[in-house]
C-alpha cells in the first residue's frame, strides 16, 4: 500500500473531473439498496485466505440478491481519487487506519453516523485504540478490522550462544542497549551476517517515542510535537543500534533478504537475535518453523511497563458510493463477533488438518477476541507458543494508536522523510526532526483552514 498522498492529488477529489477508472467504479442500487440489492463494489481487499473467505461467504449467503464485486489487489490511492473525482468511486474501500483523516477532511469518505444508526452497530465492540483512529472530530468514518500490535521477538538460540537469557534483552534500559546489541550482532569483515537488536525504524519509531514519554502528535491530530527533545533522542536511540551493525546500507541490505513468511524466516536461519514485530508473525512461525525457539516478550516504556502500538486496516464507505445501505450491512457483518468467530474456526480446522498449531486470530473487535480464544483457541502444549499468545492477548489491551488527523498523510510523510535522512547520513537527527516539524505543521495548518 502506498504509504504518502500527493497534496495536487488530494485537492482533485475537491475540485477535478476526471474519466473513470475501468473496473472501480460504485454499482447500481438497483432501487432497493435499503433491501440489500443491487451491484455492490470494493477496492483494496482480497480473498486471500479462510479468514476472508469465511466472512465475504457469510454476507453473500445473507444477502443473495446483492452482486458483490471484489476488486482484488492493494489500495491503489491514485486509482480511488481519480474514481472519487470522477463520481465513479468504488462503494467500500479497505485501507489504512491512518490515512482514514485525510480522505475525512477532504471530504472523498463518508461519516458512517447514519450507517451505524440504521444498522445498530455496536461501535462498544472495538478495541478503544483501532476506534480512536477512525474518528475524526468525535466523527466515526471507519469500522475497524484487524488490530495488529508489536511485541518483542527473541531467538533463543542466538541468547544462549551470547550467555544471555530472555531476561537480560532489557528494552526499557536504553543506556544498555549498544552493550546488548554488541553481543548479538555479528559483523564479519565489515559484513553484517546477524541482526542483534532491529529497533524497526522509521516503521516503529512512535512506539518507541512513546516509551520515551512522548507524543509525536497531539491528541486531536492537529498539532506536530517532532521536535520534541524526547523524539530526537528515540530516533538518536534507534540510529546507534543500526550504526553499530554496519550503517544503514548494510543494515537494510541484509535485512531485505529476510523472508517472514516461509519455512527460511530469519529466525528459523538464525539471522536477528531481538525485534519488535507485528503478532502475525507468530502465526508464521507457528505455521513455518514450529520447533524455533522462541521466546515473545511485551514491549516496553522505560520504566518497564508494557505498552504496544495498534495498526491495522478499516472499511470505509466512499463520498458517491452508488449503494450505502448494502456497504453499511457489508462492514457490518465482516466486522461482526459472529463473523470473525467462524472465520477462527476456519482457520482452527485448516491448521489440524495440516497437522499444525492454531494461535488465534487478532482483530478490531474486542468481543470477537474473546469469544475466539474462550470457545475456541485452545493451550497448543508448545509453552513457546502459549506463552506467546498470553503476551500477545496482554499486549492487546496496552496498545495505543496514532490518532486521526486532518493531514495524516502529509504527517507520516513528513517524518518519515526525516527518519529515512538521518539513516541515509543526509541529516543529523535534531535537525531532520526540525525540518519534519516544519512541514508537518504547515500541512496541519493547511488542513485546519
């Protein structure tokens, strides 16, 4: 998914026409969308596996008279302004929590109020965190679907070669860590051939800003804080740990030849030692590499106490959506505990069937969650894995989330941008966060107006 919005682009869902994009656009009502009829369109979602099957398989099911049309393949942000300009916009989009502010304040979404009205949606249900980023102005413009958090991954293997335990990898005790990471990486001849300690930046860095007791941006995503001593010293933190590796070069070299999602993971090749990581790995490893030794540990602020960032995707209902009323059922129902339940069961049976284990499946709702891990989820008897999801279902209910913004977009580029110049040498961190600030506040106050 492309992470950054071009303002020209942006400012055309306001103010160009433009041809529609062949295969996007919203369907016909078909008279009767409030009866759940006619053509119904999406952008950005893929039937990619039992989980979204299960619950695509579930609405048509219940609503055999509306002709789903499942655009399959990635948020493409060009395609769906020119289509939102054009008035030929797909009915739903499934995109990024964070972009959900923007396309909010620039008006190519809808505010789901009469939605959630007429299809009594509990909005209760979702976890505070994943709601949070979907409301702009005490205004809800998205229902949550996944909820993913970070924890700490470590490999054992690499712990007990080093003579450290689980117990020594101290994330709150910044001063400690080059120490660490000294004793886990190995560079060979200039060449980096293990990963100590990943501190996953730019991806990762207001997780560790907000353990350093900071906030990159206010509350009500309308005023920059990078400049902020505290995000300077997080970045300056992060940096050291991948300039004792190498250098960024190196760094990044070695780390894009990792492949996650197969039986030849980094852990399982013993290639990084410690790294904050989505909880969907587990899953991988479970899948993948199940006699790894792993050990799953909370992530931390620096006094100790556990805390996790929540990201994920949500469904939106485009401005000029041809039928509302069958794309407020359709969020509602792949949203649902009952939904995600059988989705679980899905996947339960598919994993014993392939003779592996079940860790769960982790979503926006926090009714679904409980449900699925209170009638179905049961202990694997790997105590890596146990303990894993134990972590992970803890780690749930810390998580915080970067909020809404009227210019989310230009904010994440803004930083992002600068963390990318400090790793690449271009800029020192103080004075990349400076220039950040100056643009993420410039496009806030754009956005205000």
């Amino acid at each position: 998914m492309s992470r950054t919005l071009r303002v020209t682009a942006l400012a055309g869902v306001l103010t160009l026409a433009i041809s529609g994009c062949g295969g996007v656009g919203g369907g016909d009502s078909g008279g009767g969308g409030s009866k759940g009829t006619g053509a119904l369109t999406t952008m950005g979602f893929g039937l990619s596996d039992e989980i979204a099957k299960t619950r695509v398989d579930a609405f048509k099911r219940d609503n055999p008279n509306v002709d789903l049309k499942i655009t399959e393949g990635a948020f493409d942000e060009q395609q769906f302004l020119s289509a939102v300009a054009s008035g030929n916009p797909p009915d739903l989009v499934y995109m990024d929590r964070k972009l959900i502010g923007t396309y909010a304040k620039r008006g190519s979404i809808q505010p789901l109020t009469d939605c959630v009205d007429k299809q009594q949606i509990d909005l209760g249900q979702y976890r505070q965190a994943a709601k949070d980023q979907v409301t702009l102005d005490g205004i809800v413009y998205g229902i949550p679907e996944f909820s993913q958090v970070r924890v700490v991954y470590l490999n054992e293997t690499l712990l007990k070669q080093a003579g450290l335990t689980a117990d020594d990898v101290d994330l709150s005790d910044w001063a400690a860590l080059p120490a660490l990471n000294a004793k886990l990486a190995k560079v060979t001849g200039g060449k980096l051939t293990r990963i100590g300690i990943d501190p996953k930046i730019p991806e990762f860095l207001p997780m560790w800003v907000k353990a350093n007791g900071a906030e990159m941006i206010s509350a009500d995503g309308a005023k920059a804080n990078l400049n902020d001593p505290k995000v300077v010293e997080a970045l300056t933190t992060g940096l050291k740990l991948i300039q004792d590796q190498g250098g960024w070069g190196k760094f990044k070299s070695f780390r894009d030849t990792f492949d996650f999602f197969g039986a030849q993971n980094p852990l399982a090749k013993n290639q990084i030692a410690a790294w904050p990581m989505e909880e969907w790995f587990l899953n991988q490893v479970a899948k993948n590499s199940p006699k790894a030794e792993l050990v799953v540990k909370p992530f931390v602020d620096r006094q100790g106490k556990p805390l996790t960032m929540s990201a994920g995707q949500a469904w939106v209902i485009t401005k000029g959506a041809k039928n509302p009323d069958a794309a407020c059922r359709f969020v509602k129902q792949m949203t649902a505990t009952d939904t995600w339940f059988a989705a679980a069961k899905a996947r339960a049976e598919a994993r014993k069937a392939a003779n592996l284990p079940f860790t769960g499946v982790w979503t926006g709702n926090a009714n679904a969650d409980k449900k699925i891990f209170d009638e179905l989820y049961q202990p694997t008897g790997n105590k890596r894995f146990d303990d894993a999801v134990a972590t992970i279902r803890s780690a749930q209910d810390a998580a915080f989330a970067m909020p809404a913004s009227p210019a989310g977009a230009e904010f994440d580029k803004a930083w992002t941008d600068a963390v990318n110049r400090v790793l690449s040498g271009q800029a020192q961190p103080a004075q990349a966060l400076g220039r950040a600030q100056q643009e993420a506040t410039a496009a806030l106050d754009k956005a205000a107006k």
